[in-house]
C-alpha cells in the first residue's frame, strides 16, 4: 500500500512538472511571436492549459489579451473558443449571471460556424448551470440535446459532465428510474478519467436508488464498492457502514447487519458525524427490536430521534415513529402505539406534500425565468427612450402600487394564520375522536372473536351430546340387551351363534365412533398432539384388517392385500384410526361381490397408502363435501349410518402428520382414498 501511494505521488509530481513546463514554454513562444493569428493559436493552448491546471487567474489575463486579439482580427473560431473557457471559469467562480451571458455569445458563434459539437459543449454548460440552480426542467433539456452530438463525437470527459447533470437533474425531481439509468452511464466514464469524486457520487445515488426501489441487492452491491473505493476515508467508512448494515437487516441478516452497523457507530461517534451517527442508532434500534431486545431498541431510537429533531432530519424521524409504533405493538401497549401511528401518518403526508409542492416549483421555474428575461428586456427598451422625469413618475407611481400591495399581503398573511389555527384545531379533535373510535372498535373485534370462539365450543359440546344420545346410544343399547338374554339364559346355541356377527358389528360401530368422538373432539379443542415414529405399514393393515374381516365375509366382499413392508414416519395410533375409517367406509359402500384393494408404494421419497374398492362411488356433487369439519354422512348399502365426522378427523389426523389425503372416485365404478406421509423427521 505505501509502494502504491508513494507511486502515485510520484506521478502526481510528474505530471503536475510536466503540465508547468509546457505552460512555461507556451508563454514565452507567445512572447516571441510577431504574427498576430500565430499569437491567438499560442494563447488559445496556454487558455486552456491553464484552465486545466486550475490557475483560473492567471487564465483570465490570458482571456481579456486573447479576446481582443481574435476580435481584431475577425476570427471568430479563436473568439468562440476563448468565450467558452472564460464561461468555464465563471460557473467555477459561481458567476452564473454572468457565465450564461458568455456561454449565449459563443454558442452564437458556434452557431454562425455551423460547429454543433461546439454548440453541444455550450449547451451541456448551460444545463449543468440551471440544474444548480434548480430548474431542473430547462437543464434537462440543454444536456438531452447535447448528449447526441457528444456520443457521436465519443468526448469522454464531456459525456461524463453531461450523464451527470441528467443524473442529478432527474434525481431532484423524483423520477429514480432515469436517474438510475445515466448514474450507470456516467460511472464508467468517471473511472477511466479517475474522477474520484464523481465516481463517489454516483456510486452513492446508485446505492441510495436501488434502496428506495427495495432491490436490495444491488444497493449492497453500490455500498460496498463505495467502502472499497475509500477504505482509509473514516468519514465516508462510517456513513456508509451505517446504511449497509441496515440493507443486510432487509434480508434479516444478523450477523452483516451488526457488524456494519457496529462499525458505523464507532466511527461516526469518532468523527462526531451526526448524520451517520442517526442512521446507525435508527437502523441497531431496528435491528434490536427485531431480535426482541426491547429496552436497548428503545434507548437506541430515542437517542436517534433526539439527532433527527436536532438536525431537523423528517425521513429519519419518520422511521423512528415507525419503529416505536411497533415496538409498543410488540409490548401491547396500544395506546402508546397508535400515538406513534399518528405522529407517523402525519410527518408522512407533510413529507410528501413539501415534495410536491418543491417539485412544482422545480418545474415553473423555467417559466418564471424566461418571463423575467424578457419582462427585463422590455423594461430596458423602454426606459432607454423615455425622459428622466418620467422615470421618477413611474418610480413614485411604483412605490405607490409596493405599499398597496404590502398591505394586502399582510391582511392575507394574518387571515391564513387565524384559519390555519382554526384548522389545526379542528384536525387535532377529528384525530382525538378518531384514535377514540378506533380503541373502541378493536375492542368490539375482541369481543366478537371471544364469542364466536364461545360459540364454538358450544357447538362441539352439542354435537358431542347429539351423536352420543343417538349413534352410541343404540349400539351400546343393542349390546346391553344381548348380555341380558345372556343372562337370563333365554338364548339357545343356534339363537345364540346368529346373533354374534350382529353384536361384533354393534361392538365395532361404538368402538369406531368412540374413537371418532374422542379425536374430533380434542382436534376441536386443538389439545391433538402427534407422537410421531417408524413403523411399518404393513404391520398397520394386518391388524385393521382383521377386525373387518367378518363384517367383510358377511357382507360378501373380496379383500385383495397388495400392502409391502414399508415405512412411514408418523404416530402410529392416529394412522391406525385413519386407515381404520377408510376400510370401514369401504366396506360400507361396497354390495355384494364387490372388492376392496389395499396397498402401498414410495413416491419421491414419501410413503403413499391406499384403500380402493368397486362400491358404489361417489358423485361430483358430494365429493366436494368430504373431508369439511361439517358433519356429511350418507347411508350404506345395508343402511348402515355413521356421524358424517370420520373423514374430517382423518384429513386432521394426516395432517398432523405432515400428511395429505385425497379420494379419486367414479360413481357406480368406486372410489380409491390416498394418504401420503413422510418417511422421515426432514421429508
């Protein structure tokens, strides 16, 4: 690093040498001369040499010899030229009176010569000028119309002044997107002329712009290559480091983001920079608020809105209101909060109504300045041709009409402050009812949240009483009526052999329902909690199977096991009631010499379980009404009923299981259920 910088002041020295003796050398080939267009060429080089070596001074004795010269002798290139650089050195001087008045006497020149290159360069000039001094609209319009000329010519250094200007002229008023496009233009440019301090700029812009636009990315990008163009700038370091940290806290990255932001703070409380200082505590406040640590947010924020009120920063302090308003969000104090909100809502709309009315202004400038122009040049043509004591009249008569019209001003300054005090007041009590209102109104939603989630349970509590006074009410009632013939001894061994498959089908019935209620139930509740393991599906199937098996026989249905050991991850009791329902459902819509298909295959490494059968199938109409939490039942074929809730409790037990479960189904063909689980804690 100090090879690389003892290098460069090495050829700083060079050159800076090298530029004086051409300077020497040029002035006293000028003072040797006796050829007068000789002489005008000589001082032209010298001009210019000057110019570029920043001795404005000595460059404008140069000029007021030069431009006498060429003036004598009629030429007018010479005079367009020396015109142009004595402009140059006005807007240097910040003399844009009179460097405007220069830079129209040489494009006039350029004109006469037909010379559009050097008509560009004076239009580029004149841009940049009303861009600085704020009318925006009439500089965009001298430098687009340099631009064209100026590519064509490939004249790097005045194509990099002129991308600049657009840039900065679209920038100031608000279209980002133009801007961006010429600051991307113009970096090139500037880098290969070394222009450190436009490179700087635009890097900056660059960076701000693509923050504004949220393409986050990029401005990491601008950010860090202004970091690296300026690593041993503490200053540039800090302001940077602050906003870079709060970019990487758009992506919730932590750790970059305080690192940065740790890094902005210690320099910007080194260099006291104030404005680096107040984005580093707004974006760690943020950062702190985000990873829950409340109290250091808090104390970060308020130090940072202390900086933004002390240096009048609105944006900052309207990010401080944002934050605040969600840290007291965060901590349920919503009183607090919706003060925040306000406080918020309007710094925003004075914000964007102060943008409006500069960017009005930016635009009507042009027109209030050429109106003055010509309103000036008129008042001269006149005044020339009229007497003295007319002139006194008018003035009279112009001091007369000022203090009229100072007294107007005054009567309608008064009268704007007394409505705008009534005003005030008025929106002060309109936002008191309405942060009143809004209170009111959050509590009503709670209100109405607590009663529908009464009514809910409510709701399970009837349902729960409605299926047990009916459906379990006759199976344990058929049960408990065969078990006292039983003990009345009133039953013969034929008697006795007959009624068996009925009283396993009561038991099974209760059995299933009970397991049914038991889970919709807690799934209402929301207490169902999965335990989840491996366990083989095969194993699963066996055993569900065989308490089908005589309904299965009795209602002559054939069963076709295709099921392979296979492994699924899940809680094996809630996929054992799962697949139990489906066979029961099966065998409940299948009639005689139908067939039920069970099975069982890995796809994309998940574990994939049907149950298929050729019943009588489901229609269009009804399928979209399986699996809802509304109880949808509809008799078997041997009129069999059910609770309408086994396929609600299977989708919300699969699920649990980080499942899925679907039917595929053809009326009077059948119907095929799938369920699919992982294989894994990870699939």
């Amino acid at each position: 690093m100090r090879k690389l910088i003892t290098l460069g002041a090495f050829l700083t020295m060079f050159l800076g040498f090298s530029q004086t003796q051409d300077i020497d050398s040029l002035t006293i080939q000028l003072a040797f001369q006796d050829q007068d267009s000789l002489k005008a060429e000589t001082s032209l080089k010298l001009i210019k040499l000057l110019y570029d070596n920043k001795e404005y001074s000595k460059a404008v004795k140069f000029i007021v010899k030069t431009e006498k010269l060429t003036t004598d002798l009629g030429y007018k290139k010479g005079l367009a030229e020396i015109t142009y650089y004595k402009a140059l050195i006005y807007v240097h001087k910040k003399d844009y009176i009179n460097a405007l008045s220069s830079y129209a006497k040489c494009k006039a020149l350029y004109s006469e010569l037909n010379d559009s290159l050097g008509v560009a360069k004076v239009n580029n000039g004149i841009g940049l000028i009303e861009i600085k001094r704020g009318n925006y609209t009439k500089g965009l319009q001298y430098a687009l119309s340099a631009i064209k000329v100026l590519e064509q010519k490939g004249l790097e250094k005045e194509l990099s002044l002129a991308y600049s200007n657009l840039a900065d002229a679209y920038y100031n008023i608000n279209d980002f997107d133009k801007a961006s496009s010429f600051y991307l233009k113009a970096l090139p440019l500037q880098q290969l002329l070394n222009d450190t301090t436009r490179v700087n700029i635009s890097y900056s812009r660059l960076a701000d712009l693509y923050s504004m636009k949220r393409e986050h990315r990029k401005a990491i990008e601008y950010y860090k290559n202004l970091l690296n163009a300026n690593i041993e700038n503490d200053s540039i370091q800090g302001v940077v480091s602050a906003k870079l940290g709060g970019e990487y806290l758009q992506f919730n990255d932590y750790d970059n983001a305080s690192k940065y932001l740790l890094k902005g703070l210690n320099l910007n409380k080194r260099n006291n920079n104030q404005v680096g200082l107040l984005t580093s505590l707004n974006n760690l406040g943020a950062l702190n608020l985000k990873q829950g640590r409340l109290i250091l947010a808090e104390r970060q924020l308020y130090e940072a809105s202390t900086i933004a009120k002390r240096l009048d920063n609105k944006q900052e302090l309207l990010r401080y209101y944002d934050a605040m308003k969600q840290l007291d969000s965060t901590r349920r104090r919503f009183d607090r909060a919706f003060v925040w909100q306000r406080e918020y809502y309007s710094l925003k709309a004075s914000l964007e109504k102060d943008k409006s009315v500069d960017h009005k202004i930016a635009l009507s400038t042009d027109l209030g300045t050429n109106a003055a122009s010509n309103l000036n040049t008129d008042v001269e043509d006149k005044t020339s041709t009229l007497p003295s004591q007319d002139k006194e009249s008018d003035h009279n008569l112009f001091k007369f009409f000022f203090y009229i019209l100072l007294a107007i001003l005054i009567m309608a300054i008064i009268f704007i402050i007394m409505t705008y005090s009534k005003r005030m007041d008025y929106i002060k009590l309109v936002q008191d009812l309405e942060e009143k209102n809004l209170k009111a109104n959050l509590r009503h939603e709670a209100n109405l949240e607590q009663i529908k989630q009464l009514e809910s349970i409510n709701n399970v509590k009837d349902k729960l009483f409605s299926i047990i006074s009916h459906d379990l009410k006759d199976s344990l009632s058929s049960i408990n009526g065969f078990i006292d013939l039983l003990k009345d001894d009133t039953l013969s061994k034929e008697e006795f052999d007959n009624l068996i498959p009925e009283l396993s089908e009561n038991a099974n019935n209760a059995s299933l329902l009970l397991f049914n209620l038991l889970n919709w139930s807690k799934s209402q509740m929301q207490s169902l909690e999965p335990k989840p393991s491996l366990f083989d599906i095969q194993e699963v199937f066996e055993d569900k199977v065989k308490l089908v098996e005589q309904r299965m026989a009795q209602k002559g249905i054939n069963l076709i096991d295709h099921s392979l050991r296979d492994f699924a991850y899940a809680d094996r009791s809630m996929i054992e009631i799962v697949i139990q329902n489906l066979l029961a459902n099966a065998l409940k819509f299948c009639n005689e010499g139908d067939t039920i298909t069970v099975s069982n295959h890995i796809s994309n490494g998940t574990c994939i379980i049907s149950i298929a059968d050729t019943g009588v199938g489901i229609s269009k109409e009804n399928l979209g009404k399986l699996f809802k939490s509304s109880s949808f039942t509809t008799t078997g074929t041997n009129n069999e009923k059910g609770t309408g809730l086994g396929l609600s409790i299977c989708k919300e037990l699969v699920e649990l299981n980080n499942g899925k479960i679907w039917v595929e189904s053809t009326l009077n063909v059948g119907s095929t259920f799938y369920v699919q689980l992982p294989k894994s804690k990870s699939a």
